[in-house]
C-alpha cells in the first residue's frame, strides 16, 4: 500500500496529498468502486450532494475495516441552498445520506456571486461545525474576493479551496490567492478530462521519459506543484495506478514544460451557476 504523504492546514488539519474523485460513481457499482479505492488505500473521498451518491460512498467507508478517523469524507453544499436555514438542513440531510455519525468535511460547492448568498451559506457551515456536524469546512470554485468576503465577515478561513486544476488550466494566480490566505488547494479533473491532455505531445514526451502512463504524469505534476489532486477512477486498477505517484521526481523544467501548457480558465465562478 503506497505511503501518502498530508499536507498541514488551518487548526491543525492534516488532509492526504490525494483523493478520490467520485462523480458518476452511483449505485452498488459505486460501493464497489469507493470500496476498492479505500482497499487500495485512498483516505480522501471526494463526494457532493448534487453527485446522488453520499448514500454509496457512505456505504463504502461504513463497511470498510478502515478506522474511520482515518478517513476524510468531503461533500458539497449545492448552491440552490445557500440559504442559512436551507444551508442548515442540507448539511443535515448530507449526513443522514451519508450513514455516517459526522461529516469530516462540507464545501460550498460554487459561490453563485449573482445570487449572493454565499456567506449566509459560510456562516451555516460555520455553525455546524461548531455543533459537531462537520469537522471541517471548505469552499469550492471560490475567487480571492469570495475569499476574502467570507473570512472577514466570519473571521474562519476554509481548510481549502477546491478548483480545476490540470496542466491546461493550472490558474497560477488562485493557487497563489489560497497559500496567501492559508487554504490549501485542491485539484478537480486532474485528469483532464473533456480534454486532449492525456494526447498531448508534450505529455507523452516527458510521460514516455520517465516510463510512466500520462495520467500518473498528471498527477506528479499536481503533486509536485502543491495541489491535492481528486482523480476519479471506477477500475480498481487505475485507481492503484493513480495513487502510485509519490515516487515519480519530476524536474523543475519538466514542471515548467506542463505548467507551461496553459490554455484556458474552465467555467467562471463569477457567472457560471450551480444549483
Ligand atoms: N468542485 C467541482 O465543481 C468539481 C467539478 C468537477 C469534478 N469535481 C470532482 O473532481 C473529481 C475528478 O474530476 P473528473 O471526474 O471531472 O475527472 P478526472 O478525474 O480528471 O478524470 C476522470 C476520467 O479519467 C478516467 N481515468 C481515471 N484514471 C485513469 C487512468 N489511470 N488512465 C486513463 N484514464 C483514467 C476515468 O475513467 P474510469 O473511471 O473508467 O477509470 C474518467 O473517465 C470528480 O469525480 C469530482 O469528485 C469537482
């Protein structure tokens, strides 16, 4: 089983350096797929409330011989309640999904900056980790500003900020916003997808270089560039592939060649909406 390193953040957190992305993992198929993941040794799931399936990937750490205050379980607050009193009983509802005793982490799952609710829905978050719901709180898709208006008017900085990141959209100036304010980073669609990255010359070049698949490439680069990244994998055998990263000593040069890839920004959080 691979040795994952942690990385430290607010109030003493320790979040494993990847995790598993679990969108489209549903069903007894996506039991079997996060059980597998947890067998394999993952110890960060990925999960959302708008993903209908917080019931499965509770099933799976339920009936895992994994200690469980070994495990993060991460969901997501949808933006259709933001709300305080809606925010509240989501978070609450998130729970009862899951099976579990307690949420090891909420994130708000966009900030929908037109609607403006996002800091009534922080304070929610805010207040149920002080009733013991939840661990720890986070946000999600967040700009600096969105950052900046929810910690100062709460005074409670997220654990971290999870954005897309891949060498096509490595947002250099929001992972810089983050460390700046002390939340770490995570990374969704590692893997590029809706993308051509894993056929990108430049990502089989240095992949070819080193021996290794272009996905275990794109997570070194994560890695080495300080993000958690979320990978999602329903085969048993990419999910061991994609944990099996921590070795790979990608050179600065190497890092910069991919960070170098950069083309596009992904869906903007101050227009993009999710409910
Ligand atoms: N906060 C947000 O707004 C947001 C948005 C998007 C995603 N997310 C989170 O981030 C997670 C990951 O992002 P994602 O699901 O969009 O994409 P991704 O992890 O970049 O890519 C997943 C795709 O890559 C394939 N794959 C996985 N490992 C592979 C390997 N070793 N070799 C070749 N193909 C491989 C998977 O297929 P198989 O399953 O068949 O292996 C799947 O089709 C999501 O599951 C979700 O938890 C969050």
């Amino acid at each position: 089983m691979p040795d994952i390193p942690f990385l430290a953040g607010q109030d003493g957190a320790r979040i494993p350096a990847i995790g598993l992305g679990t969108y489209d993992l549903r069903g007894a198929s996506g039991v079997a797929a996060t059980a597998s993941a947890l067998d394999a040794g993952y110890r960060l799931l990925d999960t959302a409330f708008n993903y209908d399936n917080e019931g499965a990937v509770g099933r799976a750490v339920a009936g895992s011989p994994v200690p469980r205050e070994q495990l993060i379980y991460s969901t997501k607050l949808p933006g259709r309640y933001h709300r305080h009193d809606l925010a509240r009983w989501a978070i609450e509802e998130s729970l009862f999904r899951s099976g579990l005793d307690r949420l090891d982490l909420v994130l708000i799952h966009w900030p929908n900056p037109r609607v403006g609710l996002y800091a009534e829905a922080w304070r929610a978050l805010v207040e149920a980790r002080a009733d013991g719901l939840v661990s720890m709180i986070g946000v999600s898709n967040f700009l600096p500003e969105h950052l900046d208006r929810i910690i100062g008017e709460t005074g409670v900085t997220p654990v971290l900020n999870q954005i897309l990141v891949h060498p096509y959209t490595p947002h250099d100036e929001l992972r810089a916003a983050n460390a700046e304010r002390g939340v770490l980073t995570e990374g969704y669609s590692p893997l590029g997808k809706g993308t051509d990255l894993a056929q990108d010359e430049t990502v089989l070049r240095i992949a070819a270089a080193h021996g290794i698949s272009a996905a275990r490439l794109l997570l070194a680069w994560s890695v080495a560039i300080g993000v958690i990244p979320l990978p999602k994998s329903e085969s048993a055998a990419r999910q061991a592939e994609n944990l099996d990263v921590f070795g790979i000593a990608l050179t600065e040069d190497e890092v910069e060649q991919l960070s170098g890839l950069a083309r596009s920004e992904g869906a903007d959080p101050m227009t993009h909406e999710e409910f």
